[in-house]
C-alpha cells in the first residue's frame, strides 16, 4: 500500500473539527479501514483479551501462564 498522509480534503471530510485530540483516532480508524479493504478483511472490534480469551477456551491454558 503507498503512504498515506491526510491532506486537507481528508481532514475536511472526516474529521468534525471539534476535538484536536481525536485527530489521530480518525486517521488511525482510516488506515485500518483502508488496510481492511486491500486485504479484503472483516473489520474487528475484538480486543487483545478477547481474543486471549477464546485461545483459551479452544486451546486451553498453556503451562508457561501459571
């Protein structure tokens, strides 16, 4: 994938302009949309634990997590 960097047209159509520090969150939220669709991916919402979670609960607790 070539670099992606937001110019004024992406801030202009993405972002409210409301809250400076949630810039990144909307460009990060691009990237991973992008990244999503070249890959032809499902976009997930699952977090770290949850996925820790249900290797467990398929796998079972490995001997080097007691």
């Amino acid at each position: 994938m070539p670099v992606f960097a937001p110019n004024e047209y992406f801030w202009k159509n993405h972002w409210d302009g409301k809250d400076e520090s949630k810039k990144w969150s909307v460009f990060a939220e691009a990237v991973r949309e992008a990244m999503a669709d070249c890959g032809n991916k499902k976009l997930s919402n699952s977090t770290l634990q949850d996925k820790q979670e249900y290797k467990e609960l398929i796998w079972g607790k490995s001997k080097k997590d007691d």
